[in-house]
C-alpha cells in the first residue's frame, strides 16, 4: 500500500522534541509512531488506551498543586506521618 496522504498537525516544539528523542530511542521516527497509534486505533476500533475524566479526589489533588497550598514533607518518614494521622 503506498503512502500518498499527508497529515498537518500543530503542536507545541518542546512536546515535538521531547517525543522524537524518546521515539529515536525506540527505533521510531514520527512518522512511524502516528502509523502505529492510526493502526492502533483501527484495531481497537477506538483509542489504544483509556480516557476519562479526571475523579473529584484527583481534581481536588490538582487544585491544591495549582494553589500551592498543599503540603510539603522534609523527608519521606514524615509524609507517612501525616498520612497515617
């Protein structure tokens, strides 16, 4: 089958290049790794993987991290401490 169709897509550089030097490392170029996410896609007859909206727990989660008003520990023993309190 010969490739005669041409994908465009904008997408942000540093997520172009951060995922061409993670794909080089798995012997893919760009091309290649949008061919098999496609072919993926078609054999799955929808995406490879799950996609759902985030919980209210993890909402909350990332509110508190957007705020920075969540807590920070100064060692890993006093995380445990304050999760079992």
């Amino acid at each position: 089958m010969s490739k005669s169709i041409m994908i465009h897509a904008r997408i942000e550089p540093t997520l172009k290049s951060e995922t061409e030097q993670m794909l080089s490392a798995l012997g893919l170029n760009m091309t290649q790794a949008i061919t098999l996410f496609l072919q993926q896609v078609r054999l799955q007859k929808g995406l490879p993987f799950e996609v759902k909206l985030p919980s209210e727990q993890t909402l909350k989660a990332l509110n508190e991290l957007e705020k920075k008003d969540g807590k920070t520990f100064s060692s890993i023993d006093d995380l445990f401490d304050d999760l079992e309190n």
